[in-house]
C-alpha cells in the first residue's frame, strides 16, 4: 500500500485532511486538502475577524488546492462545517 503524502498546514503545521468536493459546487477539483485542526489559530482567529470585517457568525479552514499548489479559505459555518465529505 501506497502511503500518500499530505501537505501540513501553514498556520499549525498538522496534517491536511483530504476532502471531496460537493457536487454541486462551482470547482473543478475531485477533492482539495483541508486542516480540520480545532486548534489552528487560522481557524480559532478566523471567528473573530469575519464578525469584525462581515458581521457574520463565520470561520475559515485552511484548503490546499493540489492542482494550483496554493492554500486558501475555505468557508466555515460552524465547528463541524465541511466534516461529511473527509475522505480519510
């Protein structure tokens, strides 16, 4: 068995978590790397910000998308947002 190598988050340095893409979405990615850190300080300090700059009850994971090789939000509605399409 092939072990696959997973990019670590900029902001905690954890292992990203592979992560399918809905459907219906606009990407055209199968899947994207994403940290599902709770204690990443992008994710933690992220709550904050978008009530300061958006009024709105929001967060951001950190998403690496592998066919452009850069990491960038990733909307978040609550703690457990985005946890059904881990495809770990």
């Amino acid at each position: 068995m092939t072990s696959e190598k997973r990019p670590v988050c900029p902001y905690c340095k954890a292992e990203m978590k592979k992560w399918k893409v809905p459907v219906a979405s606009t990407w055209k990615n199968e899947f994207f790397y994403v940290c599902f850190n709770e204690n990443c300080p992008y994710f933690i300090e992220g709550w904050q910000y978008m009530w300061e700059t958006q009024k709105t009850y929001a967060s951001y994971r950190c998403k690496f998308d592998p066919d452009s090789g850069k990491y960038m939000p990733l909307p978040a509605w609550s703690v457990d947002a985005l946890k059904e399409n881990i495809m770990d």
